[in-house]
C-alpha cells in the first residue's frame, strides 16, 4: 500500500510509551507507527518534535442560545478553527434543548449549526432543561439508540435546573442505554439565597461573585450527585470542578465503587480566583461557574490529577466577550453587577499549551498522563475510542505535532477565536503544537490555518460505555 503520508523521526507519545517512530497514513487513517517506514506522497519531518494523538475537547459551548443578554462569540466555523490551532482534533460542544423544543429538535438544530462549518471532527451531548412529555420513556431511549451517549443536567441555572427526581429519571434512563450523565453540580437554590443576601446588602460589585458560589455549594451537590449515582447505578460525570472540597467528595464516592468520574479545566487549576476582586469590569474576564477559586484549591486539583481522581482536563469554552457588541461588559448597564455578567471564558486553543506547561514542564504530569487526560480518556468515556484520541493502526489520523523547549508569552492577538481576550494573556509556554492533522490532512501548519470549514464530520458510530 502506498503511504498518503509519513511524519518522520518524532518522538510518538502515547498514555503509556514514548518512543522515536514514523506514523504513516493512508485513507485518512493510522496504518503504521515503525521506523524507517516506505516513501509516502507526502513526506513531514518531526525530528525534535513530539507527535500526539489530536486533543478530544469534552466539554465546550458552541453557537448556543443567547443567554444572559449575551451571545457566545464562536460558531462552529470559529470554534473548530481555535480548536485545530491549539492540537484539537475533535471536540464535543452541547446541543442544549430550549424551553418548548424536543431533544430530538435540539439535536437536528446543532447539526444544522455545524454543518458546512466545522474544520474537525465533533460529536454532542445534548443538555436536557426539560423532563416532561415523552423525554424519559422515548425520547431519550431513541437517542441513546442512535448513539447519543451523553447527556448534561444541571442542579443550578434558572432555566436549566432539574430537581433530584428529575435527575434520577434522566439519570436511570441513561444507565439503561450506557451512557454517561454529567452533572454542574452546584446547589442553585443556596446560590439564589446567598446572591440575594449580598444584592440587600448593596455588595453588588463583582468581587461579590465568588461569595455568591462558595465550594460548600459545590461540595454539597457533588455528594448528592453521588448519592444520585450509587441509587440509580448510573455513570456519572462531574465536570469543571473546582474545589479541593467537591475532590473530597468524588474521591469518597471513588473509594466506595460508585461510578463517579470527574473532569477538571485550567481556569481551575491555574488559582486564578484573586483576579475576581480586580476592580471595575477587569473581574468580568474571570467569572465563570463555578467560580475559580485560589492557590489552595488547585494544588489539591493537581493531586487529584496525579491520583487519578480525574480522567479529563476539558476547557469548558463558553466565550463571551469582554468589551465588544453584546459581551460581558455591556451587561447589566454601566455599572458592573456580579449577577449580570454571563458566566463561562474562552479556552479551546489554550486548554493543551496551558496544561503542558503547567502540567508536564512544571514537572505535575507525565507526558503519558498528559494524552490520557486530553485525548485517550475522554475518547474512551464518550465511546469515540479508539478511532479518536489514539495513534494506534486504524485509528483516524488525528495527530497534533508539538515544539517544545522554547518559551513564548500567550497573547490573544495570536489566537483564532472570535473572543476579543483570553484570561490567560501573558502567561509563559514552553510548549505548543505547530502542525495539526485531521484525518490526514494539515490543519494547522505555523500560522497556517485550512479554510476547508465544513470537512469536519459529525462521529455517529459512537459505542457504549
Ligand atoms: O461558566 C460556565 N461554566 N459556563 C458554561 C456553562 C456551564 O455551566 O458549563
Ligand atoms: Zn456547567
Ligand atoms: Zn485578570
Ligand atoms: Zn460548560
């Protein structure tokens, strides 16, 4: 068979190896990973770089409905170009069912959304508001048949938040398919009693956000979401958690074999919770739920990262905008109000470079726990594995090439979303990836970005967990 593509002589890092290799494509798929392999149409030396599978995104908002008074910033065309820039190769945005929509429409609306636009791979979860009608009994079994596998609920939000019934429905229906709930766990009803304390007191600034959603909130609705979990026997993901309390209780549940599985982001694992008291709006850049919290906080995150607490470090990419059209700042008057800015900060592009720097340079993480926490994990627990999140003969031939060793300052002026800031601006790198492939093909080369939006797929033939 004659190669399509051959990187050669880079260091192949896999979540248990490392070691100097060729990788050859063919068909838009891995056929082998050896030395000295034949001649290929298209020959790319990754000598000095290291060659890893493309990230797996778990958890990023895409082209969803407005909220708040704001609009998120990227579309499917925008999402998937920041992601491919910054090592993504798939990623897994929420189709979120409006108030009055079926799931089902929901569903077919996002594939509408993406179609034509995206650049790589994806696939949903779908976020459930409403458990009336027929959700539990048919509308749900039928998307889990169709290979829907994940499913959002949340404890707060007003809109979106399901009481503990409506979760062990949504939660039973989903064990019964495979597949995995995930849950915000956060007590709304303790966030609604504390915000509205601080508003009578006149602390309304946004230094107050971080008091409105302190971890006791966290930690208790993670243990109930456990409590849920062990009940129903379901599979349950814990997602963007950022509190060394909500750890305590996910390992609790661990330790006694319920099936609980957590993800953790870099705003969390970063301790960025003092830039919440910047004065005036410079808050706004920081505020997402839950809130990041401090030093404290994040180093036990890294333990529980080391421990193996947590399987997933996903960005959780919800961006709004700092300054321009309907963005942060302009929510809520002239006044900044910590109930009125919408919650959630870009991170797709920056969600690799920032947890290898941190993570691996830093001395946290392995390598190997780098691509199982990126691309192997999430691959595995969503049912895309092993054709994403691998490079092993057959899978797609999703792979990320990074430099590393150099340092460069992260600026938003060199990123490829249609958010005007990132929270990370000026941090250190000392690692990035320079070319991405999807399916074989080049994404990302230097600077180089594919305008071939609309090759990305959506992945249907996901398996059960
Ligand atoms: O603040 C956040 N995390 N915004 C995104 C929505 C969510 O809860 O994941
Ligand atoms: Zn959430
Ligand atoms: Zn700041
Ligand atoms: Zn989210």
């Amino acid at each position: 068979m004659r190669l399509d593509l051959a990187i050669r002589g880079g260091t192949v890092v896999t979540a248990s190896d490392e070691f100097i290799a060729d990788v050859g494509v063919a068909g838009g798929r891995i056929v082998a990973v050896a030395r000295d392999l034949p001649e290929a149409r298209e020959d790319v030396d990754a000598t000095g770089l290291l060659v890893m599978p493309g990230g797996v995104d778990a958890h990023c908002h895409v082209d969803e409905p407005e909220y708040m008074g704001a609009r998120l910033a990227d579309d499917f065309a925008s999402a998937t170009r920041a992601a491919a820039c910054g090592g993504t190769t798939t990623i897994m945005p929420f189709a979120n069912q409006l108030p009055g929509l079926s799931l089902r429409q929901a569903v077919e609306d996002y594939h509408e959304r993406a179609h034509g636009k995206a650049l790589i791979d994806y696939a949903f979860h779908l976020i459930v508001s409403d458990v009336s009608g027929s959700l539990i009994g048919q509308d749900l079994p039928a998307l889990i048949a169709d290979g829907y596998r994940s499913f959002k609920v949340f404890m707060t939000y007003p809109g979106y938040m399901l009481d503990d019934r409506q979760i062990l429905e949504v939660m039973d229906a989903a064990r019964r398919g495979g597949a995995v709930t995930m849950v915000h766990a956060e007590n709304g009803h303790c966030v609604h009693w504390l915000s509205q304390r601080l508003e009578a007191a006149g602390r309304t600034g946004l230094d107050s956000f971080a008091e409105s959603a302190p971890s006791a909130v966290e930690r208790e609705a993670t243990h109930r979401t456990i409590a849920l979990a062990q009940i129903t026997g379901a599979k349950v993901m814990i997602v963007h958690v950022s509190s060394a309390e909500a750890l305590e209780q996910i390992r609790w549940g661990q330790d006694r074999g319920i099936s609980v599985l957590a993800e953790t982001c870099p705003q969390y694992l970063l301790g960025m919770g003092h830039h919440l008291h910047e004065p005036g709006w410079e808050a706004a850049k920081h505020i997402c739920s839950p809130p990041p919290r401090g030093e404290d906080d994040a180093a036990q995150l890294w333990r529980g990262l080391q421990q193996g607490a947590f399987q997933l470090v996903s960005s959780d990419h919800c961006p709004y905008r700092f300054a321009s059209g309907d963005g942060k700042r302009s929510q809520g008057g002239e006044h900044p109000h910590f109930r009125k800015v919408p919650p959630g900060l870009p991170g797709l592009e920056t969600r690799l470079p920032l947890l290898y720097h941190e993570g691996v340079t830093q001395g946290r993480l392995t390598r190997q726990q780098f691509v199982a926490l990126t691309a192997v994990n999430p691959a595995r627990i969503y049912g895309l594995y092993p054709r994403k999140g691998s490079l092993m003969p057959g899978a797609d031939a999703d792979i990320a090439l990074w430099k590393y060793g150099e340092h460069r300052t992260l600026r938003h002026a060199d990123l490829h979303d249609e958010c005007d800031y990132t929270p990370y601006e000026g941090r250190d790198l000392s690692a990035w990836p320079v070319v991405t492939f999807s399916r074989g093909e080049k994404v990302w080369d230097r600077g180089w970005v594919s305008s071939a939006a609309g090759r990305g797929r959506h992945i249907d033939d996901r398996s059960p967990s």
